[in-house]
C-alpha cells in the first residue's frame, strides 16, 4: 500500500487539522442547539362535531369556522339537541382546519416545514358494558392517520366521518365515541433553514475535497486500489447526501422528499458500514492478497441484504403512502408480519455484521501485536512501511470509535431530554435534538472530509517497496511471531514456494 | 360549566354537595368562611377554566389562544410559527386560568394566599393528569425523531384526585406573610405547606343547619343511597342515609316514582336515536323533615 498524507504530515500539522475540524464540529452541535428550533412540532386539533343535513350521497365538505362557510356544528355528542332533533350518527361530521388559530388569525402551512404527520385520539365515553378500565374514558391508543411528505399548500381540510351500517355490522360496536382529535406532527421551518444552509454549505467542501482526492489517485502510476476506491464511493455518498434538494420544494410539489432522503441516508449508512470492513480487511497484515472485492463478499452481503431489508420495508409504508397517504402497513396483520419479519432480518443482518467486523478488528490487533513483537528486527523499510500501517489503521479506529461514541451519547441525552421535556421547559433554552442531527451530520461530514484528506496517496517520494518484494518478505516474516499462526504462514510459505 | 358540573358528581353523596353558583368558584364574596369545601371549589374551578380553554384552543374557537414562542430556539425569529411552531394549547389554557381568571382575588391577606395556593393545586393537578405522549417518525419510521405532546385525560381524573386532596385538606395559619401548619398558639416552629395539598382557614360550618337559597334546611330534601336489593353501593357510602339525613335530624322517606328514561337503545356510537322513551319504577331514598 503506498504512503499516504497522514503519515508524511508532521505532528504540528495534524494536531493543527484536528483542531481545526473538531471546532467545525463544534460549531455544528452549536448551530442546532442555539440556532434551530427543534426539528419538529405538534398541533393537537380538536374535531369540530359538524350536522350534514343533506342526503347520505351528497359529496359536501365541512369548515369548521369561518364567517358564512363555518358549518352548523354542535358542542357534544350527548347535547340535548342530538335527542331532540334526532340526530343520527350518520349525520354527524368531523371536521378539522389544519393548522389552526392563533391570536385570532388563521395561521398558514410554510413550505419550509416540509412534511405533516398525523395520529388520531379517540375519546370513547366508557360504557359499563365494555369494562376494560375504570374510569369515564377509555385509555385508547393512537391511531396513525395519514402522512405527506411535502407540505405544498397553505391550509388542509379534513373530514371524517363514521358512518353506522347496522346491517353489515360497520362501526356498531365502537363505543360512545365523543370526540376525534388529530394531531399533527410537522417539520419546523426554522429547523429546515438551518439544515438546507448546512447541507448547502457542506455540498461543495466535500465535493472539493473529492476531487482533489481523486486526482491525487490519477496522477498515480498504479491504478487505484480497493481502499481507495471505496473511500471515493463514501465521499459520492456522502455528497449524494449533502445534496440540499430541499430548495426543490419550495417550488415543486415532492411528496417523494421523505423517501428519497431516507434512501440518501441509508446509502450513506451502508456505504459507511462497507468502508469499514474493508479498511480492516486491507489492515489485517497477513499474507492473504485482498484488494479485490471478491473478499469481502460475506460481509457485504451482510451489509447489503440488511440494507435492502429496510429498503423494502421502506417501500412498503412510505412508498405505498405516495400514492395513499392514510396507507400503514401497521395496520393488518398480514402487513404487520411482512413489516416485522423485514425489520427482524435486517436486525440479523446487522448483527452479522457487527460480528464479522469485531473478528475482523481482532484479527488485525492480533497481528498488530505480534508484529510489534518483531520490528526491531526488521529492516528499516520493512519496519517503517508496518508502523505506517498500524499508525493509519490506530488513527482511524480512535476517530471512527469517537464519532460512534459521540452519536450514541448524544442521541442518549436528546432521548432523555425529550422525555423530562414537561419539567423543564423553562430553564434550558439549549434544543438537544437539533443539536444532535446537526451535529451527527455535522460529524460524518468532518469524518469523512478528514479520511478523505488524510487518506489521500501521499505526493512527497517515499521510499517504498516494490509489491513483489513486500509479499515474499511478509511470507518470510510472518512465521517468525506466534506459535499459533506458524502452522498457517508454513502452509502459505509452502505454497509460494 | 365544566367544573361545577364535576364538583357536583364528586359531592353527590356528601353533606356538602356544591349546590353553588358559578361565581363562587372565582371569588369570595358571596361565602364568608373560607373552609375546606371552598379550597376545593377554587382548585376544581382553576382546573376547569384551565381544562375548557385548552380544549377551546385545540379547536379553534378560543380568539384569544396566542402561539407562544418559549420553546422556539435563542436565535430563532421569534413571533413567527413558520419558524419554530406553536406552544403546547395546555400551556395557554394554564395562562388563562393563572392569569385571567385571578384579578378579583388579589391583595396579600390571608384569604388572597389560601385562594392562590389552591388554584395553583388545581392547576398543577390538572397538568399531573395530563398524559405525555410520543410518537417516533425518524428514518423510516424509526425512533430518531420522536414528537411528545400533552394530551389531557377526561376531567374525571383531575376531579378524583381533587375530591381525594379535599379530604387530606390541611387547616393553615397565615403567619408573616405566608401559609403555615397547625396552630400559631402553641409555641411549636410551623411547617410551611406542602404545594399539592389543598388548605383551609378556618372549619367547615355545619352543613346540616345551612339555609340555601330555595328555603330548605341543610340536607332537607336531597337523596341519599341506600343498601338495596338490586343496588349495590360503593364502600365508602354504605352509610350515606345515616349521615346524611339521621345525623342531621331528618327521616329517611321511601318513595316510590315513575321516571321516564331511555331504553331498548340500539348501540351506536353516537346518538341513540333509535332509544324508546320508556317509563321506569324507581325506589328513591329522600331525606324527609319530620312532621
């Protein structure tokens, strides 16, 4: 493997660089923290009970306020008006104006708030004939409504209506049903600002930092290695994610935008994972030639059937929803096997993985130290050439391991502080969950630009072995360290021989 | 109104049973001693205002539910929802209820304490009550973003729990400008209040012998429940007849009524339109003046 920029670059530079991306880093957690709102907020609207006066057939919508529009609405259900005018339950409508009043103005939807999602509360008077729970209410759970993923008009109307069939039994046995309550979880727009101008910002740096990294590789004599082009993939999924499509929206009408940024990131996930088996792969200092995808293909075969898993899974609720947004693969149980059968073969997927990456980690520790054991009977060339891969391959797992580090704990704290979020809405004006995406995103960006940077071949001459000689030398040295693998190297010795 | 409606479910079968006017849940004036039943009309009274307004807000009706900016990030443009959404409707309807509904009682004497602390039990009863929910809508639904609301529970719960804060009431002194425990005559140092516990200045008058409005006398002419065939009575009022009449000198009398009601229903979820008015027999229990 040829030198690269991390080994060249004096300590000064290096302790330089880190600095200087570690305040980057800073400085996205700050940006979500004090700058953005958090990323999404609810409206809890409650249904107006709306009387239809006309034919079942009818085709009529319902507004529930308003001058001349507002519709002839009643208070509850068990008004003495409902007795005396008889009201049915088919004539009753619920009707809800998303988003809602406020300081007696109807508020408009921002294009910027990007996705509305809705659940259903149902409010069911209890009925001494059910006795689930006692009380005057039942503990109903959430009922998920519909989900758009662009937000591209002002206002939304919905009406809903439970019709009673008492000859095919549809809707007779659901209780005393007093009232509907719909919220809606959308994206805030302040939140959408600040994550547009980071991609916007983020988008050309990378893809800079790529091309200067790509040709680096051409200038090259050798044709580019595995590694090699496996981080340049990273870097395209990474720019593939940076890609701020979101301006898109304010203009053109993207139901889509939800599936295709939760693909972007999935890319980038699988890619990632990708790159750090074969990273490991190419440190692990045997005598095995790797550099050729064919050697990992148990592992990427992990990486990718996981992926594909969720992608299916994907397709099925928030695919299917482009075309019917009330759509849930939740809710039959046929689905609800599909979906969890899915979600359960990419937890095994990914359990996989994670097994084959420790062994593979292990297995270059294991090396690692026997190596250590016999440099300093090696020759200078060969001593220098393993010390540059044990320094490349420790630099990045400590920065690989800190990124991780930093994602779980921080998703730790934001969990946390949304919980507790009633008790101390006051006190803390810090939004742990903006924080935490801006700040992940923020981080895999300052990763990847740092391996990109660092990784790259490096263009001052070094001395350095030619292949052939590397590989007869490795096969030589490596039945010198341990008792376990001499069987192993004798083996390979033989059959270079 | 909501919160009298619930005081009186709650003191059915009591000697006191809330036969009050709405007024009285906000102001003074027109009960002298302010006793344990009045600490729990204040709090059940802020609760109710509280619980109303919220419900209002969700559906757009209330003109005066503003979008408040709290929890919209230091930097972020302020008034605009666009750019850090709505506060929760519950934190408006707390607003209201602390801030609207409290001109009439202000001052800094013992009554204007009692009133503030028993509201505040009210109001913090209330949001107790209230469920937080959360619903995850991350990367393909998954739990990277979680959105967590309030939702209130039926004013039923609240009403519980404050019927149960009105029997461990705790009489309080107003001693140097705050709320204290037991009694400033004896030379014993005074605890201050515990802030969910409901609190009284002075006893109970004896309901039994309070004039109402209509004329009656104490208990005069209210029912009470009895152990029966065919009724079954919740433990606690297994003697209600007892206390509420005999203990205040009135007989018990059984009558015999006809009542219409609604029967053979057909059950939908809504509006039973399909009921028949129907005519019942019912065995009632009054408390009766003796001749």
């Amino acid at each position: 493997m040829a030198g690269v920029v991390l080994e060249t670059l004096s300590w000064k530079k290096l302790i330089a660089l880190g600095i200087l991306l570690l305040l980057l880093l800073l400085s996205f957690f700050l940006i979500g923290g004090l700058v953005a709102p958090n990323p999404s907020n609810v409206m809890v609207v409650l249904g107006t009970k709306c009387l239809r006066k006309g034919s079942h057939m009818q085709e009529e919508w319902f507004i529930p306020f308003g001058g001349n529009e507002k519709c002839d609405s009643i208070n509850s259900v068990d008004e003495d008006r409902v007795y005396d005018e008889g009201i049915s339950a088919n004539q009753i409508v619920f009707s809800f104006w998303l988003p809602y009043m406020r300081d007696g103005k109807q508020l408009d939807f921002s294009r910027w708030q990007q996705m509305l999602l809705t659940v259903m509360q149902l409010d069911i008077q209890y009925d001494p004939k059910f006795p689930m729970v006692k009380g005057n209410q039942y503990n109903c759970s959430l009922l998920a409504f519909f989900e758009l993923g662009s937000l591209h008009y002002d206002y939304y109307l919905i009406n809903v209506r439970v019709p009673v069939e008492p000859y095919k039994g549809i809707n007779m046995e659901i209780g005393s049903l007093m009232d509907i309550w719909v919220i809606g979880i959308h994206q805030n727009g302040g939140f959408t600002k600040v994550w547009v101008s980071i991609k916007t910002a983020m988008f050309p740096i990378v893809l800079a930092v790529l091309i200067w990294f790509w040709r680096r590789i051409m200038m090259l004599t050798r044709p580019p290695n595995l590694l090699e082009r496996t981080l340049f993939s990273l870097g395209i999924a990474m720019s593939l994610l940076n890609l701020p499509l979101e301006w898109l929206t304010l203009a053109v009408d993207m139901p889509f935008m939800l599936m295709i940024n939760d693909i972007r990131q999935g890319i980038f996930y699988a890619m990632l994972l990708c790159f750090w088996i074969i990273f490991a792969g190419e440190h692990i200092m045997d005598q095995v030639e790797r550099n050729r995808l064919k050697h990992y293909w148990k592992h990427l075969a992990a990486v990718i059937f996981g992926c594909s898993c969720l992608f299916i899974f994907e397709l099925s609720e928030r695919g299917v929803r482009l075309t019917n947004p009330f759509f849930s693969i939740w809710i039959t149980d046929v689905g609800t096997k599909l979906a969890l059968s899915f979600i359960i073969l990419a937890g095994i997927a990914a359990c996989s993985y994670f097994l084959f990456l420790c062994y593979m980690i292990f297995q270059v520790f294991r090396n690692i130290s026997a190596k250590r054991t016999t440099l300093p009977s090696m020759s200078s060339a060969r001593r220098k050439f393993y010390l540059g891969v044990i320094y490349r391959f420790k630099f990045l797992m400590i920065s690989t391991l800190f990124c991780a580090a930093l994602t779980v704990c921080f998703f730790i704290i934001s969990q946390l502080n949304e919980g507790q979020w009633k008790f101390m809405d006051q006190d803390l004006n810090l939004e742990y969950t903006s924080a935490f995406f801006t700040g992940v995103f923020g981080m895999w960006n300052v990763y990847v630009i740092g391996l990109l940077c660092m990784y790259a071949p490096s263009h001052k001459n070094k001395p350095m072995e030619t292949d052939e000689t590397s590989n007869e030398e490795e096969v030589q040295l490596t039945h010198l360290p341990s008792e376990t693998s001499s069987v192993q190297a004798f083996a390979a010795k033989a059959a270079a021989d | 109104m909501k919160a009298l409606e619930e005081c009186q479910y709650q003191f059915e079968w009591d000697l006191w049973n809330c036969s009050e006017t709405p007024a009285s849940l906000f102001s003074m004036s027109n009960r002298i001693k302010a006793d344990r039943e009045l600490a729990f009309l204040h709090a059940i009274g802020s609760a109710g205002v509280m619980y109303v307004v919220t419900k209002n807000c969700s559906q757009g009706i209330q003109e005066a539910c503003s979008c408040d900016v709290s929890r919209n990030g230091l930097l972020g443009k302020g008034s605009d929802w666009k750019w850090g959404g709505c506060s929760d409707n519950i934190d408006f309807g707390e607003y209201i209820s602390r801030h609207v509904f409290s001109t009439t009682d202000t001052g800094r004497d013992a009554h204007a304490a009692m009133t503030t602390h028993n509201k505040q039990v009210g109001i913090q009863t209330l949001q107790v009550t209230a469920v937080l929910i959360c619903k995850c809508h991350g990367v393909s639904g998954s739990c990277t973003i979680r959105t967590c609301w309030r939702q209130l529970a039926d004013f039923r719960v609240p009403g519980n729990i404050l019927k149960k804060k009105y029997k461990k009431a705790q009489r309080v002194n107003f001693y140097n400008g705050e709320l204290r425990r037991g009694n400033s005559v004896r030379n014993v140092p005074l605890s201050l209040v515990s802030k969910s516990s409901l609190v009284y200045l002075s006893d109970s008058p004896n309901y039994c012998k309070i004039r109402h409005v209509n004329g009656m006398i104490g208990t005069q002419g209210r029912q009470c429940i009895k152990q029966e065939k065919g009724i079954s009575v919740p433990k606690e009022h297994k003697k209600n007849c007892e206390r509420l009449c005999r203990d205040c000198g009135f007989q018990i009398r059984r009558e015999t009524l006809q009542e219409m009601s609604k029967c053979s229903c057909k059950f939908r979820w809504c509006c039973t339109v399909t009921c028949r008015d129907c005519l019942k027999t019912v065995t009632k229990n009054f408390c009766h003046k003796e001749d």
